[in-house]
DNA sequence: AAGGTGACTAACA
DNA sequence: ATGTTAGCCACCT
C-alpha cells in the first residue's frame, strides 16, 4: 500500500472529537519525517475525493495550519467545533488543545 | 524522469 | 518569547 494510501486510511481512523498531528500521521504511516507530505496529500485528496476527516489533522503546536482557499482556517474550526473540539481562537489563529485532544491510536494497527 | 512544491518541524538567532 | 532557516520527503507535473 502506497504512502498516500496509508495516510488517507489513517486519518479515516481519527476518531470524533479527538486530532492528530501531521507528524503523528507520518509516523503511523512509516514515514515519521514526511510530515509536510501528509499535507500535501491531504490537500489533493480533498480536492477529488474529499470525504475523509481531514479537518482532525493540525499541526504539532495544536494550530490549524491550512492556507488553502476552498478549506480555510474558518471551515475547519467550525468542522473541529462540530466535533466537539473546543478551540482558542487568538490573533487570527485557532488552536485546540493537544494535551487534552490529541489522538492516542492504541488498538487496530494495520502497517 | 527530474525537479519544483508545500495544510511540516525542530532548531536557531 | 517570537521570528527565521534549513532539512525533509512524497506528491504532482
């Protein structure tokens, strides 16, 4: 199974309320130093897919670090509120907290 | 097939 | 504490 494929997989696996790093996907896929690939992977998917929880995945400092326009900032806060992840929201920034949201993926791994 | 490109990060200044 | 820099690496052309 292909790189790509594995972190499309993975993120599906993010439960509802609860984030994952993009590190922290990377790794889980085998690659732990490929993080800024699972963006752009994630980024493309959405763009013909499009249905996996894509808005589960920030970055390590608990930012949500989307420039793309047709997936801004806003809708991802909104989908992660939906969720239920709280998030600070400071200096045009949005953040959630990871020592509280953070993904412990501890049963089912397929590598 | 080779090279450009980031929804990244950790390390510096 | 905050802003840059420089490795990273798989994806897409």
């Amino acid at each position: 199974m292909s790189f790509k494929n594995q972190v499309i997989e993975t993120t599906k696996e993010i439960p509802r309320g609860r984030v994952a790093t993009y590190g922290q996907i990377a790794a889980l896929c085998g690659s732990p130093r490929a993080a800024i690939s699972v963006g752009q992977i994630l980024h493309n998917y959405l763009d013909e897919q499009g249905d996996i929880p894509w808005q589960r995945v920030i970055n390590s400092k608990g930012y949500i670090s989307t420039t793309c326009l047709e997936h801004p900032a806003e809708l991802q806060a909104s989908l992660l509120k939906n969720d239920g992840v709280a998030l600070e929201y400071s200096r045009g920034l949005y953040r959630a907290d990871l020592m509280k949201y953070l993904w412990q993926p501890t049963t089912k791994r397929h590598i």
